[in-house]
C-alpha cells in the first residue's frame, strides 16, 4: 500500500470513528436547520398572548390568530411543515429563540440590545411610532413641539417607545410604567396627555376604546422594521431563507395585506390608517 493509499485509508477510518462518537444531539445539529424543522413536521414560532392585531389566542379552540400568525403559516408552508405557535411574551420570545425553544419570533421591533441575543432578519414591514390622546391640541404636533415639560406623556417602561421619550422627549414629562396597560390608564384617568405606542397597537387600542382619542403620526415620521428573531447559531442557508421569505413578502405586498386581514376583525381598513404612515418606512 503506497503512502497516500495509507493516509486516505486512515482519515476515512478517523472520519467513520468521528461520526459514530457522536451523540444524538451533535448529530442532530450537524443538520441544517431547514432539515431539523423537516423532520419534526413542524415550524415552532413564539406567540403572545392578547396582542391584537399581531397575536390572539381562542381560549375555547386553542387556535391562534393575528398577521404574525399568518405570516408564520405562510412560512411554515413554503417549508413544507405545519406551524406551531409557542405561548411566550415579548421578553421571552428572545430568550426562547436563544434556547431553541422556537425557530423564529416575529413581529420584533429591530432593537440594537435585541441584536446582541439573536439575528435579525430583513425588515417584514416598517412601524410608526405615534401618540395615542383625545386632545385636540395635540394633533399636528411635531415630537420636537411635544418635546415640552407641560406635556404629560406615559409609556411602558423598556420598550421601543420608551427609547423614543429618551431620545426626542427628554424635556417632556415622562410617566413609565411596567406594563401598557397601566400606561393607557394613566391616560384614561387624566394623568397622562397621550401614550406613546406603534401605529398598528394605537389603532386597535383607539377601536377598542374610543374614550382614548386619536392615534397621532407627529413628525418627522419615525419608523421602526420589525423583523423575525433566528438564532445566531442556525447555518447560512436558515438565516438566507428567512430573510428571502421577509424581503419577497414585503416587496410583493403580501405581508401588508396578512396585516390589513389582521385588523379587519377591529373594523379597520387601509383607509382608516392614519395620514403619513407607510408600511414600507
């Protein structure tokens, strides 16, 4: 046997070695992700409770609604596998794609902190940032105009809105609160002048209860892409194919309609979208 017969045969041999050392799980990493999610049958994404129009769950059926849901079926059938939506919140939709609890978490407002947990995909579509009030004076206002310590301003605390306070409302007087709902009670009660939130919450939260006024697009218009959360540890061709499904679904309109389909039940229409806003920034 020459010298190179013997090398070849012995790297074989290590190679065979390797593959059969390896445990069950090495191996099943050593799988694409796109072959992982084909195997189980099943694309896992992470799901919020009560966050019309994004997410809602029928506490009869089980079965989930919103535009990120449909986006979700509409990716898990280009993939060939059912969808599975995953119960979490916002803060822990990051934490479950970290683990592998889920494949993907839509609907995330594309924080620069977030990206530091998990990948960004291309933008699905881009939110507004507005004010929510049922005063009149306020319509019109640009954030530089709001930026005034005789307005009062509530916001949940942490969130992409309250990096919005910090950066164009430092002289506002700033209410945050743990969670929305005790901010949008803040402006219920008269504490607050308006809340800040994104277009599509204000417009369901305004539908709900009409006693909250005006959903307010003050400029200069800041926009925000809310993207899919993968985990930096998936292969190449996961990461390429998630964000090809959000840039051919942006571009050809289909995420804009799943999204008007979402707010039908709300009885809100393209129309009825505040002047200024674009789903495409």
């Amino acid at each position: 046997m020459t010298l190179l017969k013997r090398l070849a045969t012995a790297a074989a041999l290590a190679a065979a070695a390797l593959s059969i050392s390896l445990s069950p799980a090495q191996a099943q990493q050593q799988k694409s992700k796109v072959d992982q999610i084909r195997a189980r049958g099943v694309l896992r994404m992470a799901g919020i409770l009560n966050e019309d129009p994004y997410f809602s769950k029928d506490p009869r059926t089980g079965e989930w609604h919103g535009f990120a849901v449909a986006m979700g079926r509409d990716m898990a059938k280009d993939l060939g596998v059912k969808l599975q939506v995953v119960e979490s919140s916002w803060a822990n939709s990051i934490l479950d794609v970290e683990s592998g609890k889920v494949d993907v978490a839509f609907a995330l407002t594309a924080l620069p902190k977030r990206a530091l947990a998990v990948k960004f995909s291309h933008p699905t579509y881009y939110n507004s940032f507005v004010i929510i009030s049922p005063k009149a004076e306020l319509d019109g206002l640009s954030w530089a105009q709001l930026n005034n310590p005789k307005y009062t301003i509530a916001v949940d605390l942490g969130s992409a809105q309250d990096q919005i306070t910090k950066q164009y409302l430092p002289k506002a007087h700033i209410l945050r609160f743990q969670t929305r709902d005790q901010a949008v009670l803040a402006l219920t009660t008269g504490k607050a002048d308006a809340v800040i939130n994104t277009v599509l919450n204000g417009m369901v939260m305004v539908k709900k209860n009409p006693a909250l006024g005006k959903v307010i697009v003050p400029k200069p218009l800041l926009s925000s892409p809310s993207v899919i959360g993968i985990n930096y540890n998936t292969d190449d061709q996961w990461k390429s194919f998630v964000s090809a499904w959000a840039d051919y679904n942006r571009r050809v309109g289909n995420n804009q309609t799943w999204i008007i389909d979402g707010l039908k039940p709300f009885g809100i229409t393209l129309d009825d979208l505040p002047k200024g806003f674009s789903f495409n920034g």
